[in-house]
C-alpha cells in the first residue's frame, strides 16, 4: 500500500499537480486500491480540522486581512525607518524591521511580502538598490512572520504535535529576533559593498513622532500576547480579539475600511482559510496512510541505525526538510512530517517545542528559494524581475536563516528558556 501511495504522490508531484491534490489523488488510488471503504477519505478529513485549536487559524487570517485593508503599512514603515533608518542599508535594513512589526499583526509570510513588499521594493529600487536584491530583502525578512507570534504555522504544529500553543508562540520570538539581526548584518556588509542607502541621521523627535502614529495598531500583538500570558483569554480565543480589535481599528478609529468592504474582506478571509484547511485535510489522510504502514517507526529504526547522537539526528532531519522545500511548499511539508518526525525525535531526547521552532524555520526556507519558493514568485512579479535573478540574491540570507538554526541546534535553551522563564 505504501508503495502505491508513494508512486501516485511522486507521479502527481512531478507533473506539477497543486501539492494538496497530489497527496488527495494518492491517497484515493491507495484506498481504491486496497478496496477501503471511501467514506474513510471523507472521515478523516472532517476528522483533522475538527479541532478547537485550529478555530485559531482562520481568526488569525481574518484579523490580518483586516489589519491589511486598514492600511497600516505606511504607519509601520515610517516607525521602521524612523528607528533604523539611518544606519548604512537604511531602507534594507527598515524592509526587515518592518517584516519584525509587521509579523506581529499578520503572523503570515505571504501577507508580509504582498503588503509590505508593494510599497518597499519600489522605495528601495528608487533609492538605488537593484530590484533583485530589493526582492530579496523582502521575502526573506517575510519569513519572520511565521515565527514571531501569532502565527498560524505554529498553531497548526501545536494541534499536530499536542503542544501547548501558548508555549510555542512565546517561544518563536527569541528566534525572530535572531533571524532580524543575522539578516541586517547581511545587509549592512552588502550595502557597504555596493554602496547602496546613505547614512542618515537619527532623531528621537522622529521616532516618538512616529511611535505616536503607529502605537494602536502595534498594540494588537501586546494585547494578543498579554491576554494570553495572563490567562484572560486561550490562543483561540485571542484569535477572536484580535479580529475585533482589528475591525474597531479599520471601522470607527482610522475609517480606512467601510462597511461594504465588510463582505469582501469576510470572503477573501474564508478562501485563504479553505485553503489552509484543505491542504491539513489532505495532508492528515495521507500522514495517516503513513502511520497505517508504520512509516513513522520505520524511520526511528532507521535513524537510530544510522546514529545514536541526538544532535546529528537532528541536522540530518534539518538538511532533509532543506532539500525538500527546495520542491514542496512549506505547509504541506510540515503537517506530513510533523507526525512522523516528532517520534523519532522524542526517541533521541529532543524537545517536541523545541523541534517545532526548528521544523518551521526549516521549511519556511523553502519558500524563498527556487524552483517552487512562492514567495520569491510574489515578489519577483512586484519588482517585475525575473525569478532567476532575485533567485541569484536570496541566498545570502538562506544562509543567515540556516545559521541561526544553526545556532538553535547547538543551543537549544534560545528556544526555551523564555517559555520555561515564563511558565516555570
């Protein structure tokens, strides 16, 4: 069965069916197949996003394209280039801090990009940066969004691992962090290289000038992680606060969204949800299908064969989930994987939240790079570039990313002492 599941998937995939539908069709010719029962299928995908938990993803995607439509990224880019505008790669370096604020209230990489990139890439390519590197910027610092909460990756990887989801949002932000100063570092070498962004000069009139404009939106993810840490609210509900901390935003204080523009923002809401939706659906029939076959155990098996060292285990899974975002998107790849790897490393003494943090900051290199990373796509078709000449300039900052996981793997407390300060 597995074989069969394996050949239709590989088939699919190589042809370029949409990841969702290739792991749908597999599993449907393995369950046609072996003469299963049909209503399995349906069964189990009702089953996997019959989940309180994950109520939290489409609140998350709600508030953020409501956050979007109210046009906040003027305010949050001018309180980025206010603080850091002024160092060597100014613009650059404002671009990642922007993604840092921004991450706060989207917890989305593809928003980040398509919001900020829009406004970004032209104000770099103005200033004298090139377009491919300007592409760059953007949709590397874009993968911080997943990471600092709220992020809907790590709610999606607590449902599937039974991690506790308050924990893991605390715990993307020391990693956020790092990723931001591994990433200005690149571009301000890179800037002093080529000459790109004058050194400006700093003013604390200006920032306070510009914290006053951006302090109600920013206050949403202090709101988000303050109700959370004190117990107030759970993180699905903060889902829910924050759509209506975004809808006040947008309606009564800044007027930039009208009531008419209430149903296509819903509707726009319910379809990137569906699709996140259907894609966990898929994937949880065909990760089951695996577990069915004890895939799973075949694989501690076989890396405990191979090593009895935790640490190499765990680079060996990293460089695996490298290679294979380079040709799946990164959604997909965790909530296959998830179930099949957090076994083998709770085997070799690894952290379930620790190993989550480190799966999703894996993955989400693979939507940077080519050939499939979406978000280079996204913003190449905003720069109106070529994939393959921003392809060229992303890989810098893939190698910052992969350091800084580097750097969790070699000290894991980076990931959680902040949790276990919290918590403990």
């Amino acid at each position: 069965m597995l074989v069969i599941l394996a050949s239709i998937f590989i088939i699919l995939l190589v042809l370029g069916m949409p990841i969702a539908f290739t792991m749908g069709i597999a599993c449907l010719g393995t369950v046609v197949y072996s003469q299963m029962p049909l209503n399995m299928l349906i069964t189990r995908m009702f089953s996997a996003t019959d989940s309180f938990s994950l109520m939290a993803v489409p609140f998350f995607i709600l508030a953020g394209e409501l956050m979007n439509e109210a046009d906040l990224t003027d305010r949050i880019l001018n309180l980025a280039r206010a603080l850091v505008g002024f160092l060597r790669g100014g613009l650059a370096i404002v671009n990642i801090l922007a993604s840092v604020l921004f991450a706060g209230l989207s917890g989305s990489a593809t928003a980040d990009t398509a919001a900020l990139g829009s406004l970004e890439i032209p104000m770099m390519v103005k200033d004298g940066y090139s377009k491919e590197f300007s592409v760059a910027v953007t949709v590397a610092s874009s993968t911080i969004g997943p990471i600092i909460p709220p992020s809907v990756m790590l709610v999606m990887y607590a449902v599937i691992a039974s991690v506790n989801i308050t924990k893991i949002l605390i715990a993307g932000i020391v990693p956020g962090i790092l990723m931001a100063l591994a990433m200005s570092v690149a571009v301000y070498f890179i800037s002093l290289k080529r000459g790109y962004g004058t050194a400006g000069t700093f003013s604390l009139k200006n920032i306070g000038k510009a914290a006053k404009q951006a302090v109600i939106p920013m206050l949403m993810p202090i709101i988000i992680m303050g109700g959370i840490l004190s117990g107030i609210f759970t993180a699905t509900e903060a889902g829910v606060v924050a759509v209506v901390y975004a809808f006040i935003i947008g309606i009564f204080v800044y007027k930039t969204i009208k009531l008419k523009d209430i149903p296509r923002i819903l509707v726009k809401g319910a379809a990137t949800t569906a699709v996140s939706l259907f894609i966990i659906a898929m994937a949880s029939i065909f990760s089951w299908f695996l577990a069915w076959e004890s895939f799973p155990e075949t694989v501690v098996n076989v890396m405990q064969a191979l090593t009895s060292n935790g640490t190499v285990a765990l680079c060996m899974v990293i460089l695996f989930l490298f290679v294979l975002g380079l040709f799946v998107e990164g959604i997909p790849v965790l909530i296959v994987f998830a179930p099949i790897l957090v076994p083998a490393m709770e085997a070799y003494g690894i952290d379930t939240l620790y190993f989550g943090i480190v799966l999703v900051l894996t993955v989400l290199v693979g939507s940077i790079t080519p050939p499939v990373g979406s978000l280079l796509y996204l913003g190449s078709s905003i720069a109106k570039t070529t994939v393959s000449k921003a392809g060229k300039e992303v890989w810098i900052f893939v190698a910052m990313i992969m350091s800084v996981i580097g750097l969790l793997v070699i000290f894991p407390q980076i990931v959680l002492f902040l949790p276990d300060l919290l918590y403990n």
